[in-house]
C-alpha cells in the first residue's frame, strides 16, 4: 500500500499528540495540530478535514499498515493510546518497505566510494545490517556498540524536529542529583551523543548560560509553538564541541595543553586511535611515548585518563596533575579500608 508524504506526516502528527500525556486530546484539537504541522512542515494553508483525520485514525488502528494502534476513545471525547508506551515509530517495517530501503543502501554505498562520503561507513554499516536481519537471511554479520538499556533514546526524533522548527520546549527533568523532577522551559539548540549516551544542549528560560540534559533525565516534554524562540548567540554549535572529549563544557572554558606519557606496550592503542583530533606525538624512547592533546579539563577527560590506570602518566597541565593524583589516592584507599569480600559470600 503506497503512503505517500502528506498521510505520513499526518500520521506522525497523530502519534504525537496521543504520546503527550500532558494534555487530553479532542478530534478538533487533533485535527487543529495536524493542520498547524503541515503548514509548518509543507506550506499548506488549506487545513486538513474531520473525515480525513478520522480515516487516519481507523488505518492506524487496523493492521494495513502494520500498527496496530491501540488508540482508545475516553470519556466519549478524548482519543489516546489505551498503551501508554506505543508509538507507531516503533512497529516494525513490511517486506516491501525493506526491499526499498535495500536499494537506497545500496545507493549509499556507491556514494561512499567518495572519500566525500567517508563518515557515512558508520551509518551505511548499520543500515544495512539491519535490514538483513529484519528479513531473517542471517544473523548479525556485525556487531555494532549499542546499550538497550539506556532510556531517552525514543525522544531523538521529536527533540531534533523541535530544534530544526526553533520551537521552546515544556522539559519535565530531574537530574541525578535532584530529590524532585522540575519542569521549566527551554530552548533547544543541539543533540550531542558520547559513549551511547545522549544529551541536549540547550538554554533554560530563566537561565543565561548554555546547559546540558540528559536526554535519560528527561521525565516528559512538549512543544510550545506559541512561545517565542530564543537563539543563541555567539557560539558556532558546528564547532562548540571540537575541543572537548564528552559533553561537559561551558562558554568560558578554552583548551589546555595536556600532556600524557604512555608506557610504549600500549602506545599503538593510543596511535591508532587518538583520544582527541589535536593528539599528537612529542617523543618516543626505549620506554614511554608522550602526546599531547589540546582540550578542555571537564570530568570526562579526567575518566578517560583514569581508565589506562597504571599505564599512563600525566604530566601538564599542573591542575589535572593534582586531580589524577587526588583521584588516584583515594581509590587506593578504597581498597585499603574495606577490606576484601570473603569467597563464600561472593558465590551465595
């Protein structure tokens, strides 16, 4: 069954209004959103009809298009999806959506011949290892770094339309530290991954600086299409992070010199690949190899030292000196004071 633009941005509209458990939605107030999206999205000032709307409604409910939406009608007025967890983004794709999706790969792949086309290796790789698997012709040919576990991952798609239309955001958020989840509003600018982990850089209303959300901490959020969208100026977000390793970065923080010595056993792992793109090499001996990186001192540096243990050595700038031998201590002390856990206990 071909869809075509128009019904699918429909559809996706729909879905989004029933995830939105801050408010109850009415067929007119359904019908109002699927209107203001397609103008938004396609120009289109016509507007969209009841009959329209409620042929959408019963496709999404039947299994024509495999989705089966559990969409329920509650106190004979307000439409929701009796299953508070459903989307539709989340049903699986048909064999005929699969066949062409297959072609598109293969389209991809011709492109990445181009060195242009590079960075694309990455997501063709994915793209078409999954597509495999859907259709059952084999297992996994590559296995590919991911955590199921980490939640947040199914707000990707609405908080990136959200930044791409410069629509504020309601964000109900309680952060690992908070007793008590706070709702304010904010106005999203980027989507940052590190290690399988997602973050919103973004801009509270009642805050000047640029903060940074785990998108794991966020409890809900909506759209405000009727509160004017604040940008953010003076900061270039396509270079905002070339300094960093991890999320962790304010305004004012600028790059330092560090200067790392690396016992030569595990030198090649540090070569091959680099902990930051300003790593370079500035001596080798019969024992040690010494980089340098040029970024900024946040926690996740301090992490990423750590993890080589005993086999690196920090030696500029003085302040993370101080911080890797701080750390360094106290972990010592762990294992000093508490003293091991017996077998008998570890096996029960």
């Amino acid at each position: 069954m071909a869809i075509n633009k128009l019904a699918l941005i429909r559809y996706k509209t729909i879905d989004d209004c029933l995830r939105n458990r801050f408010r109850k939605w009415t067929l007119n107030d359904i019908i109002e959103k699927v209107a203001k999206t397609l103008y938004e999205m396609e120009g289109i000032t016509s507007g969209v009809s009841k009959r329209t709307i409620q042929a959408d409604i019963q496709l999404m409910r039947s299994d024509k298009l495999g989705y089966n939406a559990p969409i329920v009608v509650q106190d004979k007025r307000f439409y929701a999806y009796e299953d508070s967890n459903f989307s539709i983004t989340k049903a699986p794709i048909n064999n005929a959506d699969v066949d062409k999706m297959k072609e598109i790969v293969g389209v991809l792949k011709q492109f990445n011949a181009f060195n242009y086309f590079d960075e694309m290796s990455d997501m063709i790789a994915r793209l078409e290892n999954n597509l495999y698997k859907s259709t059952k012709q084999t297992g996994n040919n590559i296995q590919l770094e991911g955590n199921k576990l980490v939640k947040g991952l199914e707000c990707i798609p609405d908080l990136y339309r959200a930044i791409l239309n410069k629509v504020p955001l309601l964000i109900e958020y309680k952060s690992f530290k908070a007793k008590e989840s706070q709702q304010q509003i904010y106005y999203p600018y980027l989507l940052k991954e590190y290690r399988n982990r997602w973050f919103l850089i973004t801009k509270s209303k009642k805050s000047p600086q640029l903060l940074t959300l785990a998108l794991d901490r966020i409890v809900e959020f909506q759209e405000l299409p009727n509160e004017e969208f604040r940008a953010y100026q003076g900061v270039d977000f396509d270079r905002y992070f070339e300094d960093v390793i991890g999320v962790t970065k304010s305004e004012k923080d600028r790059a330092q010199k560090v200067i790392l010595e690396f016992e030569n056993y595990h030198a090649p792992y540090i070569i091959t690949k680099p902990l930051h793109d300003s790593q370079v090499v500035l001596t080798k001996n019969e024992k040690t190899t010494t980089v340098r990186i040029d970024v900024v001192l946040n926690y996740e540096l301090e992490r990423e030292i750590l993890g080589f243990g005993e086999c690196v050595k920090v030696l500029a700038p003085r302040l993370l000196v101080s911080k890797i031998k701080r750390r360094l201590a106290n972990a010592n002390r762990q294992y000093e004071e508490k003293p091991a856990m017996p077998n008998e206990q570890l096996n029960q």
